[in-house]
C-alpha cells in the first residue's frame, strides 16, 4: 500500500516517463487508479533514437519484463539504440497488458486548463476529468507547469533558456552503401553537425542540427524536398572531411565509423522527407525550476520538470530517476511520508539535485566552443581521465549519482557556464 492506495492518479503525457510512473507505481500498489492522456494519435516517421545505457536499463528493469519488452526493436552503437516511438509504443503495450485493470491510456487526448483547487482537468475533447493527484508529463512545453509557473511565480522560480540550436531527426530505409552500424558523423555547409544513427530492425535516422539564424525551420539553403535530397547526399560523402575536435575526441563525443567513401548512392522515404520538410524544427532548452510539486495533488516529471541539451543522453534516463524517486517517496519503497505533501515535498527536495546536477553538465559541449575556451578546457579534462573519471566513464557507472560527478567537474562546468550565460535566450511560449 502507499499514500495514494485507492486514489485516481491523472498522468499527462503517455511517453516513456509517464508509462514508467504507471508501470511502476501499478507494481507497488495495484489499487491505484491510473489515465494517462496522450495527446499525440499517430506515431511519426522521423522519430528520434534513444540510447539505453546502463542508467536507463537499471530503471526500465525495476519491473520485470519491462526493459525486455521496451527494447525489442534495438540497433547498437556500443550500447542499445531504440527509436523512441517503438520504445513507447512498446512500453503502452505492456502496461496495458499488464495493469490494464487499473491503467486507461486514452490518445488523441490532451490537458487545455487545470483548475488546481477543485482538483479536475479540461481536456481538449471538452471532458472534465478529478484528480486526487495530477503528474505532469507532456514534455518541455508543458501546459501543466506553465500554469504552476503563472500561479506562483515565487515558488517554481523557472530558468528556462534555449541554445541558439535548432534540429530535426529523418529516417532513411535500408541503405546498400552505409554498414548497418553505423555512426557516422556528418559534415555539411547547411548545418553546424550531423550524425547518422542506425536503426532496428533496418535503416538509418539522421540527426541534424544548424544555428538559428535565418528564422526557417530547416538548414540553411533546404526550401523543397530535392534540396533535402541533395543536402543528404553530399552530406553522406566523405570527401570534405574536417579534422577530429581534440578536446570532443578526449571527451570521448568524436566517436564514428571509419569508413571513407566519395560515391555513396542514398536511398530515400518520400512520407519521411516530406514530413521533415513540413514539421516544426526541434529546440534545444535548459530548463530548471525550484520545485517539482505543488502542495498535496501536483508532481512534475520528465522534460517537464527538467530539459537539457541531448549531448550526454541522459534526458529520459534522468526522467526515468525522478519519476522512480516520485514513486519511492509516495510509499511505493523505503521512503515513506505521513502525508502526500510531505511526500510530495521530499520528491522535490531529492528529485531537483540530481536533474539540475545533470542540466548543468550538458553545458560541457560549451567547452568545445572557440579556441581560448578549449584551451582552457583541456587540462581539466585531461585531469579527470588520468585518474580514472573521465566524464563519460562515470555517467556510465550507476551507483555515482549526478551531483557527484557536477563536483568533480565544477572548475570546467563553471567556464561552460559563463559561455552560455553569455549566449543564451529567454524562451518565450
């Protein structure tokens, strides 16, 4: 049993992080009352990969069969890469079959206003719907905590910033000319870099990502589908190859194949580029706010209590820890409360260290900007790999928390830090 035996827990957002909190809190306490609102209906094409590292394999495992299941469609690139639809169409499959006794999981459906005295939601369908506790999971964009944001301004305190980065992610099928592995990185002069990522059961998804500056969303000089097309194949050649960035290669970011080829003929998914084309260019934010609860009924988790730049791979991973710590503190493990606010507010205490731990050493890819800084850089780096925490090798190593690994890091992460306060930008909705 837990604080919430017996209540009606409304979960916004059916992603990874929401559909682990269903999982696992439907394991510890099967009398609670769980919907999850899904506002997307149909599955994209040009999803994104995830990888599942150790850290995220530890959490998914916390039920059985779970990280079995999320991960039966994974490719590899040292470690499992899932396409993180088939992740959470996989993940909804098993907590429907599991704990479909307690858990609805109701699609095409999303929160449009929170009236968080009565303690009821307004979805987009006209529905009301009452809570005994809200958990918002829709995403960076969360209509949830720009309300709690609104409402007290004082108490969430947010810090929401974007890089001056835009991205997009595209699917290729089977190519004859690029090994079924591969991890290529990808030059170009429409955008700032790229990486080819392989795909389970086949095929590729190409990240892109170029500087906002020229108020598109997609590369420079990309206004139709052949211009994609022909973006994409120079792009997949290797003629223009630059140099390795040292201090990204002693980081351990520089990894790829080292297969060099002029000729390379691509094969492409026409539903795939025209989606690519038509589809708003992803953002690249920070985000930290002070606290992720409000009094006894609210709880934040996932990219929207905390997001950060992809560099390290640990955004769903992170979402994964939290939502685990949510879960704990509620009286689902040895964290127990006299009270759901009290729950509530050890959830945020323990939660916020570690996510703005991580946040903050995603800013590190700021170290291998402009020369001066790198210099500055190296020899940090280069301390930390001589005795043994290199910064990779230690997010790898589950029992070393975050905010251990943000001090060992502290002199480097305060020069990256100086940078992007210098460039950042105030997001705006």
């Amino acid at each position: 049993k837990s604080l919430v035996s017996g209540k009606k827990v409304v979960v916004v957002g059916g992603g990874p992080v929401g559909l682990y909190f269903a999982a696992l809190m439907s394991q510890k306490d099967p009398t609670v009352r769980i919907e999850i609102l899904e506002k997307q209906s149909k599955k994209p094409v040009n999803a994104f990969g995830l990888g599942v590292g150790g850290r995220m394999k530890n959490r998914l495992s916390d039920i059985p069969g779970l990280y079995e299941k999320a991960t039966t469609n994974i490719a590899s690139i040292g470690i499992p890469l899932v396409d993180r639809s088939d992740l959470t169409q996989q993940m909804s499959s098993f907590v429907l079959d599991k704990f479909g006794g307690n858990c609805r999981l109701k699609y095409g459906e999303e929160c449009v206003s929170v009236d968080f005295e009565g303690k009821r939601i307004i979805t987009s369908s006209g529905r009301t719907i009452k809570y005994d506790l809200l958990l918002g999971a829709d995403g960076v964009n969360s209509q949830i905590r720009q309300q709690l944001v609104q409402k007290e301004p004082e108490s969430f305190q947010e810090q929401h910033y974007l890089e001056d980065i835009q991205w997009k992610a595209l699917q290729l099928p089977k190519q004859p000319d690029i090994e079924a592995g591969s991890f290529k990185p990808l030059q170009h002069p429409s955008f700032s870099r790229g990486r080819v990522l392989p795909r389970a059961p086949e095929g590729h998804i190409l990240l892109l990502f170029w500087k906002e500056e020229h108020g598109t969303d997609n590369p420079r000089g990309v206004e139709t589908i052949e211009d994609l097309k022909q973006m994409i194949t120079e792009a997949m050649q290797d003629k223009n190859k630059r140099g390795v960035n040292p201090l990204r290669k002693l980081l351990g970011f520089d990894q790829g194949d080292s297969s060099r080829k002029n000729n390379r003929q691509i094969v492409f998914d026409e539903a795939a580029l025209e989606e690519f084309i038509s589809k708003r260019a992803g953002r690249t934010h920070h985000l930290k706010i002070n606290q992720y609860h409000y009094g006894d009924s609210v709880a934040l988790i996932g990219d929207s209590a905390h997001a950060m730049n992809s560099l390290l791979g640990q955004g769903c991973a992170t979402g994964l820890e939290s939502t685990h710590t949510l879960v704990k503190c509620l009286g689902g493990g040895d964290q127990t409360a006299a009270s759901i606010e009290e729950a509530l507010s050890n959830y945020s205490q323990l939660a916020t260290r570690e996510a703005h731990a991580i946040t903050d050493l995603n800013l590190i890819h700021y170290a291998t900007k402009g020369r001066l800084t790198m210099l500055k850089a190296l020899p940090l780096t280069l301390w930390n790999k001589l005795r043994g925490r290199s910064l990779l090798k230690r997010l790898s190593d589950i029992s070393v928390p975050y905010s251990e690994i943000a001090a060992e890091n502290k002199r480097l992460l305060n020069q990256c830090r100086r940078k992007f306060e210098k460039e950042r930008r105030p997001f705006t909705n």
